[in-house]
C-alpha cells in the first residue's frame, strides 16, 4: 500500500499516511491533502513518496494537480535545514490561513506542461546611483518576462512601486504583503494559483508566491533589515530569494543604492556579477561639523546647523532635522553617573518632558521622574543626551516656528496627510520612521543631529547601517541642496567614504575591518536565545557550562570578547542569549545541534534559533 509524508502548516515534522484504494494513483506530491491530526482534518502538503507504512489513510485531495512546485518543495527542505526547524514551521511561515481557504474552495489547477526551462540561474547585483533610477530598472527588467517575483522591504516602498506598474501590468500585477485583508490576500491567492497574475510584488512573504516556472525574481534595495524576519522563523527574504533563483534556474536582481556588506563580498567574489545602473546626478552637498571643535548654540546644535536652518526658510525651503531617539533626553546623577533604567529590558528609560515619565521604548514600561538619584539619593539630576522632543524645544526658541515632530508612536495618518501637503518652508524633526514617506527631493537641507549613535551600537554592523541611513539622506535633499552631519568622529571612515561620495572606498575599508576581526562575511553567525521558567534557571546554567556544549560556544567565543553570554530577565522568566561564531557552516550547526539535543524534551524551556541575525544583541536592544 503506498504511503506519503505530509507536511501540516504546523511546528512539526513530516507525518506519514497511506493512500486508501479510491485515491490510488491520484496523490503527487505538491498536492494539498486532507488528513487527519490531533483528531482534527486539517489541510496538508504532500512532500513525497514514504519508504514508511502509515496508520490513519489521507481522507480527500484538495487539489487535483500539483500546487506547489517541485522547486518549492526544495525550497522547504533547504531553508528547514538552514535555519534549523521543523518543515512544518517552514510551511506555517510560508502560507497564511487565506492560502489554505483557496485551495479547500477546490478551485481548478492549471495542469503544468512539461515545457522547456527558459534559462539557467543567475544573480545580479545592481548598484543604482540614486532611488528613481531602480524603478527605471524594474520596467526594463520585467516588460518582457513571464512569472515574476518582485520583493520590496517596507510597505509604503511597496505602494510607490506598485502605483507605478499597475497602469502597465493591470490585472497581470497581484500584492502579497501583511497590511491585506483577509479578503484582499483570499483574491490574491486565487489569481496566482489560477493563472491570472503572473507578476507578484510584496514584501518578504512574497517570495514563497506559488507560481510555476518563475523566469525572474527582483529584490529591491536588498541591503534593507526589513527583509529579515525577527518573529516566527528567522528567515532572510533576500538570502530565500536567491536560493528560490537558483532551484527554479531564474535570474535573480538585486539592487541598492547601498547594498549590504555580504552582497558586495558576494559580487567581488563573482558569486554575483556586479552592474553600475542609473546616471549620476548632481545631489547635494555634504559638509560635516565636527562637534568637537565647532560653535554650538546647546550641546546638540551646532552654530553652522542654525545658520543652514535661517537660510533654508529664508527661501522658503523644506527642511529636516533628524534625530535618533525618541522622546526628551536620558536622565543622569552628576554625582554617581547613574542612568535608570529598565528593570525587565535592561536598556534605558528616556524622559519625555510632555508627560513627566521615563519610558521604555522597548516594553512600554512608564515610571513618574523624581527629583533625588534612586541609586544615590543626589539631587544633582541633568538632562543627557537629545531625542525629539528636546530638538523641537530648542528649534522653537532658534528659529521662531513650530516644527512638525514626527516618530514611533504619533498618529502616521494625521501626520502624513500634512507632509504630504506640505507648503513650501516646513520644518520637520523626525526618527527613521520618516522612511516610511517616499522623500526624494523633497528637502532643500536635511541635518543629522546625533549619527555617531549608530557608531555607539555595540554591534559590528553598526557602521554599515549608519552608510546605509546616510545614503538614504542623500536622495532626500534636492540636487544643490545641502547634508549636515554633526560628529564627534569626523575621521570615522563611514563619514569620510559619505564624504567623498566613494562606495568603493567605505566597502573596501569595513571588509578590512571584518576580515581583521573574522565577523560576517568572513565568519557565521548565529543567535540561540533560551528561554525558561525560573525554577528551571539552573538546568540552562548546567547545560551551557556541560561538555560538549560549553566547549562550542567557548570556541565560538573566542575571536568575539565583545560579546559574551547574555543573560536577562523577561517578567517570570529567565532568558539566554547565546552567539555561536565559526568560520564553518558545519561547526555552526554542530555547536546548536548539541544544545538542541541537551534541552531536547525538557518542558518549559523555549529555544529559538537565528541563523545570520541581523544585531547580535537581543531585540531588547534594539533602536526605537
């Protein structure tokens, strides 16, 4: 009697059923499935042929043809096996519950031809100039192409994109990303998996679309975080991108004004050819105020950023202060130095002057201020530190006009619907969020109050993030216009490559330094966060100091002092944070397999594992 393995959308392995006599012979793997578990029917994957006898028999086939494709199916095993979870969670990650209303409908599959491959698998990485050139790119690419993936990193980069290519593509053009409706993901399925829409463009979930014979899948501005997914599966959209590419024999395209660290590696190596595309426009000047040496009007403005400010709304010009941190400022004792902070998050609490509290960002934990240190009992309390809050005081008294104050945590609509419309001469004071608006040329002068932040991060990726921000600032500023940075760093070799205008120069010295120190793409990387009751604290404590466990991560360790074991608190609970680093892909899994095995079956104990994490500290740590 034939036996298959099948895959639920569920945090397990492969279960294996038999086929009853009336579907004999009907059941191919990519097939969608009913069968039964936990004594529920629920909608499975077939993945193959079982050398296995099942128990309990498949119940009914969804789809008559194959749904997903063989090479999808390759991809499930490979990305299982990279990052290291069960296929099940694979499938879970790939397809939301609409996928699965789809196909119980029972809708017809178009029987796939065994046609020719078009092509053989090829990966392009292109360094655009400026970010209207890579939608210039995107209509070249795709005008003569046939089932294509196009993955974009944030939605509102996405609805730029897509206004652009619907009046061309129409109904050949279907999104996929999370912001949809249940019923708006429901049609996007069922113009995929109908034939309808061949061109599918989304965020990172998009790349698991289910077409057939994908020709050409596109990553824009692929050095973007967001394509790394830090809830569920910790997958990477681009890295998934690629290995799709190669499984279905398509060109895959990558494209960036600043591509990250790795891909360039990748393109110097000649895993990726590298193509320059676009024309080289005049942008604006840069000038960078050494904040060290420079007049100031407060500790975080600078003369000359005042003097830029007057100028710009003297000729009515838009301008943009940016500023990385929310809220007023941190709260230090002069006489011990303390800085409270989060007692579950363990990063800082940042006073906001509007409500009289000091907040994490993190958590949303809130205390009132006081006026005595509670390390110390001193009453010599200061304000340290700028974030937007204070920025927007201090402009009012410099510039006499009321900044529109934008971050995480106002209301977007109400805001973007008056950026949007804005006159001539507005000033803005923002955080990063203020990517989320689509800015090219929209300011005469922008002014980057507190960068060297980023260089404070304790995170090797630090220095490329802050390229990245500086690249994106840049398209911001009209041609002519003007970029004011503030540094204390001025040497800093990320602000003398933005400087110079020299990608090549910023590459070549932040490998140097990588290389120097065997971090990524000279290393792997992986974070294993543990988590536990507290009861079971000393188990965790047991099994990372036993053998062989103890021996990998030490070994891991060794070329990274910086980063040692990370302990925190998480309310009731005790968690870890342990990195593992070696220059082979196989001592890597070696060393987390051997933790895996020794917490294996312990109850109360969450291990997840991230392969390639985008920060090596926890989200905890992360900027908000």
């Amino acid at each position: 009697m034939e036996s298959f393995d099948i895959l639920f959308p569920l945090n397990l392995s492969p279960l294996t059923y038999f086929v009853p006599e009336d579907l004999k012979g009907s059941v191919k793997p990519g097939q969608l499935v009913r069968a039964e578990i936990r004594s529920t029917e629920k909608v499975g994957l077939v993945l193959g042929r079982s050398s296995a006898h099942g128990i309990k028999p498949i119940s009914g086939i969804c789809t008559t043809e194959p749904l997903v494709s063989e090479s999808l199916l390759g991809l499930i095993n490979w990305m299982a096996d990279y990052y290291m979870v069960n296929k099940g969670l694979v499938l879970k990650t790939m397809y939301p519950r609409e996928f699965y209303d789809v196909v119980s409908e029972g809708m017809d599959i178009p029987k796939c031809s065994k046609s020719e491959k078009r092509g053989q698998y090829q990966s392009l990485l292109f360094n655009i100039h400026q970010g209207s050139d890579e939608i210039l790119l995107l209509n070249d690419l795709i005008k003569n192409e046939k089932n294509i993936i196009i993955l974009c990193p944030e939605r509102s980069y996405l609805d730029t994109v897509s206004e652009r290519l619907i009046p061309t593509f129409g109904e050949r053009l279907c999104l996929l990303h999370g912001d949809l409706s249940k019923r708006e993901r429901i049609q996007s399925y069922r113009q995929i998996i109908s034939g309808q829409s061949d061109i599918v463009i989304g965020t990172r979930i998009a790349i698991f679309a289910p077409l057939k014979d994908v020709s050409l899948i596109v990553v824009l501005r692929e050095g973007d975080a967001s394509y790394k997914n830090i809830q569920g599966m910790r997958f990477h959209g681009r890295d998934v991108a690629v290995k799709r590419g190669y499984l279905e024999k398509a060109k895959v395209i990558m494209s960036s004004s600043a591509p990250s660290v790795e891909s360039y590696y990748n393109a110097i190596r000649g895993k990726y050819k590298l193509v320059s595309y676009g024309g080289h426009s005049k942008g604006p000047r840069i000038e960078i105020v050494d904040m060290n040496r420079s007049p100031k009007v407060s500790p975080y403005i600078s003369n000359r950023a005042i003097d830029v400010s007057r100028s710009c709304l003297k000729s009515a010009g838009n301008l943009l202060f940016l500023v990385n941190r929310k809220g007023y400022s941190l709260i230090r004792c002069r006489d011990c130095d303390h800085i409270e902070g989060c007692r579950m998050c363990k990063v800082p609490l940042v006073y906001h002057k509007d409500r009289n509290i000091l907040l994490c960002h993190y958590c949303g934990t809130s205390i009132e201020t006081t006026d005595l240190c509670p390390a110390c009992g001193g009453a010599t309390l200061e304000a340290v530190g700028a974030g937007t809050q204070r920025i927007v005081s201090e402009i009012k008294g410099y510039l006499n006009t009321d900044p529109l104050r934008l971050e995480k945590g106002i209301r977007i609509e109400g805001v973007k619907a008056r950026f949007e419309g804005m006159r001539e001469g507005v000033v803005i004071v923002s955080t990063g969020i203020i990517k989320r608006f689509q800015l090219e040329g929209r300011f005469k002068a922008c002014i980057f109050i507190n960068p060297d932040l980023y260089l404070q991060f304790p995170d090797f990726r630090s220095g490329e993030r802050l390229f990245n921000e500086l690249q994106n600032i840049r398209e911001w500023v009209e041609p002519g216009g003007l970029v004011l940075i503030q540094t204390r760093f001025p040497e800093n070799h990320v602000y003398r490559a933005f400087r110079k205008r020299s990608i090549l120069e910023f590459y070549n010295t932040e490998l140097s330094l990588r290389r120097s120190l065997l971090y990524p793409p000279f290393s792997k990387f992986a974070a294993v966060t543990i988590t536990c009751e507290k009861e079971d604290t000393q188990v965790i404590e047991e099994i990372l100091n036993s053998s062989p466990v103890k021996e990998f991560i030490d070994g891991c360790f060794r070329d990274l002092l910086p980063f040692p074991r990370v302990k925190g608190r998480l309310r009731k609970k005790s968690s870890w944070r342990v990195i593992f680093k070696s220059s082979s892909q196989k001592r890597l899994r070696e060393g987390i397999q051997e933790l895996l095995l020794k917490t294996e079956g312990k109850k109360g104990i969450k291990i997840v594992v991230d392969v390639d994490p985008v920060s090596l500290l926890s989200e905890a740590s992360a900027w908000h």
